[in-house]
C-alpha cells in the first residue's frame, strides 16, 4: 500500500475517533487508487455515492464491488453508475473477494448496522449515509464493533456543508447574539416530498424508525452542531392522523388504483424511467413496490410531530416536523442574550417564489451542480440595535449545496483547512439518532427521556 493510501485510511480512523478532527488529512494517490465498494443500490447509493463519485473521482479511487440482495437493481446499477465491477448479494463474500478498503453502506435504514458491524469486524472502514440505525440497541452494537475492530465510522452528514447552514454555524461561533439559550427549529414537508416517506419502506416503523429518526436526523445533527453540545432530554408528542388508514380510500398501489381520479395523492411512477428501471422492473425479485398506497393499513409512523429538547450546555430546543404541509421548507430562530438570529428557506411569503412543489424536492437531490446560486437571507438582530441581513450565496441543487461540497472535501481538496468541525463520525450519528429515538419512547411513555441511559455515551457539554 502507498503513503497516500495509507494516509487516507489512517485519516478515516482519526476523523471518527474525534469528530472535530477535520478531514484535510485525508490524501489519494491516482498511482494507486482507493478501492470502493457500494452496500445497497437504491437512489441514493447509485446516484450520489455511485454516479456522482465515478464521474468525478475516478482518477483516485475504483469501485471494486457492489452488493444487494436484488440481483436485478445490482444490473441496474452497474450500469447506471458505468462501472465494471463484480456483483455480489452475499455481503461477507464481496469483502472476502473484492477486498474494499471503503465500504459505502447506503442499505434500508433497519440494516445499516448489520452491514457497519460486519465491515467493521471483517477490517474495513465503513462510510454510511444517515441516519446511522434506528434505535439505541443498534446504536450501541455499532460503538462496540468501531471500538472492537480499530476500524472507524464516517456519517454523512451533507447538511453541514450547505453555504447557508455553514454561515449560521460562523455567526454562532462568533458570539454574534451572546450566550445562545433557546433555539426554534420548524421544518415543513409538502404533500409531494412528505406523502412520498409514507408510500415507501420509510411509512414502517422497524424499516426506518419514524421520521423522528429517517428525515429528523438530518436536522438534529444540525442542530447539535450548531448549538455545538449533546441533547441531555427529549419530551415529545407525536400521532397519525393524515396518512395511512386515516385516509378516505385505498388501493394496492399507485399504478392498479381504482380511485387514481379522486385521490390528490395519485402519483404516476411509470412517468420516472429512472424508478421503472430500478424498482418496478426489479419487483419480481424481493416484492418492494415503490408506489404502494400511501393510506394503506400497515403505515405505522408518526406523521405529525413536536418535542423540546434540553441540550447539556442548557440551551433549549423547541422542534416540530409536518409531513403534509401546502410548502416544503424550514425556518429556525436562535435566542442568545445579546441579540437573535433568524434564518429559513423556501418559504414562499418570505420572498417572491412560485416553484412547483415536486420541482423543488427534485432540484434539492439533484447532482448537476450546473445551476446558478441564489441568494438567502440571514437576519440578525442584536439588542438595543436595528436588524441585519445578511445575504448568503448558495446553490438549490444537491441539498443546498452541501452534496458536492462534502464529496468536495473527502476527495478533491483534503488539504483546505475546516474551522468549522463539519466531518461527523459515530458519536455525531448516534446523538442525532438517539434524539429520535427519545422523541419515540417519550410518545409511547408520556415521560421525558434521558439520553445518557439509551447508550453508553455520555451527553457532553460541549462538544468542540
């Protein structure tokens, strides 16, 4: 193994050890090339921790394995992603044959851990999108193995590395409005992008966790990272009352609908080659329909959700998710003793927009990066003084930005310092994970949850 290489699987071991290391000390060797492999083959895998990575980082690493267990989305994804690489749908045999020294995990959320703790213990560092698991068990297995095996843990965590949210997380660090005490984080899911969790695996509790823990992990790690401390309790409430058997009708799926005229949530799947091609046309191998009823009987999650959280630095937080609002965006207040910070995107009274709602969502995933920025405002408001507002230049595509900038980052420009401590490893997924986690036990018992008695790790104060 060359100096680079070894360099870069050292880097993987310091960065999930201690979050804040950044990642600059990663380096690559186009002599001798990084060997990947790809552990689930759905959108996401394919696209950005597939496509996206052949076509941009090929000169410094190669894909030498793909695994699932549909042999027909792993033809697919072959091709799609334009490599040549073997396919397995045993997970110990590609590490075995292939011998990868990055494991890409981009599995359903419910398998994550299996997939971590088996890459781990066969000696291969793992890098996995969010959220990490989906409940604290799986949360501890996963620690043990990192622990165990010497071997370590990246989470992709895009958000961070959005311009906009990365221009939130200076302004904090700086003091701007004191000693931060309260934060209000609100996000809106509209009836395009929140309808759609409930007609996929996401709309079962044991596949994906809730969105407590699917979608909401996105936004507790920001909010751990930009409050820059651990959650200490979570009270939370939370129901079903849209989606699932509330619903007025039902069919087997989208496509055999007898009530495609009456329902404002028929969507016409056979419209989106891509999905055809990977889904519908794979069906046969392991059942999965990616248009099933979203009304149907067996949604068991939450759709409406609100929790307050006491961060270990006593900062709180006020959070809420709706699944089926008329806009897909967020808003977040900051409170500190000298001032306030107010921030959101794609709130259509706050600027003049008219974007169609699905258009949105496909922009946010998409991965061309050819689109020009726009600017967001960002206001801050001291005491005693008029507001400011500051204009942040960002991108719509690829999560605000943020996909490309980490990919950026991990492959292109490792060297680039990073003051803002925006790589997360284990302890970054588990925290975000364990808020979810809290928020479910907390519905179901009418108590407020301690986040110190779910895992072994203790809530820090402070996390940098």
């Amino acid at each position: 193994m060359d100096t680079s290489r070894r360099q870069f699987l050292h880097s993987v071991s310091l960065l999930a050890a201690a979050s804040f290391v950044p990642l600059s000390s990663f380096s690559f060797s186009s002599a001798n090339k990084l060997k990947v492999a790809l552990a689930g083959t759905g959108i996401r895998g394919t696209s950005f921790w597939g496509k996206r990575l052949v076509e941009q980082y090929s000169d410094i690493l190669t894909f030498v394995g793909l695994f699932d267990h549909n042999p027909g989305r792993l033809e697919y994804a072959k091709q799609y992603m334009g490599v040549n690489c073997p396919t397995f749908t045993d997970y110990e045999q590609m590490i075995k044959t292939a011998k990868p020294e990055l494991i890409l995990v981009t599995t359903k959320d419910s398998t994550h851990h299996e997939f971590i703790v088996k890459g781990l213990d066969m000696g291969v560092d793992i890098l996995t999108e969010k959220p990490l698991t989906i409940d604290e068990d799986r949360c501890q297995q996963i620690l043990d193995a990192e622990r165990r095996s010497g071997k370590k843990i990246i989470v992709g965590f895009n958000y961070r590395w959005s311009p906009y949210n990365t221009k939130i997380k200076e302004l904090l660090a700086k003091n701007t409005i004191g000693k931060l005490t309260s934060v209000d984080f609100h996000w809106y899911l509209n009836t395009y992008h929140g309808a759609s969790y409930f007609r996929r695996w996401h709309g079962l509790r044991h596949e994906g966790g809730t969105l407590w823990v699917h979608k909401a992990t996105h936004h507790f790690d920001l909010l751990n990272w930009w409050i820059n401390s651990d959650p200490q309790e979570v009270f939370a409430y939370g129901d079903l009352e849209h989606y699932g058997s509330n619903g007025p009708f039902r069919g087997d799926k989208c496509r055999t609908c007898s009530h495609q005229s009456e329902c404002d949530f028929y969507w016409d799947i056979t419209k989106d080659k891509r999905l055809m091609d990977l889904y519908v046309k794979n069906e046969e191998h392991d059942g999965y329909i990616r248009d099933a009823c979203l009304f149907r009987p067996e949604v068991n999650i939450y759709d409406k959700m609100s929790a307050q959280i006491k961060y270990k630095n006593n900062v709180i937080l006020n959070y809420s998710l709706t699944t089926y609002s008329p806009l897909e965006g967020w808003r977040v207040a900051f409170n500190g003793t000298e001032g306030r910070i107010e921030a959101w995107l794609d709130i259509p009274y706050q600027k003049a927009m008219n974007v169609d709602q699905a258009e949105l969502h496909a922009k946010e995933m998409a991965q061309t990066g050819r689109e020009s920025t726009d600017l967001e405002p960002i206001v801050v408001h001291k005491l005693w003084n008029d507001f400011e507002t500051i204009n942040v230049e960002m991108e719509r595509s690829g999560h605000g930005g943020g996909d490309k900038r980490l990919h950026e980052k991990i492959f292109k420009d490792p060297n680039m310092s990073d003051p803002y401590g925006r790589a997360a490893g284990s302890r970054d997924g588990v925290m975000s994970v364990l808020i979810g986690v809290a928020a479910r036990k907390s519905i179901e018992s009418g108590e407020p949850i301690k986040i110190a008695e779910l895992t072994d790790l203790e809530p820090r104060a402070k996390r940098l």
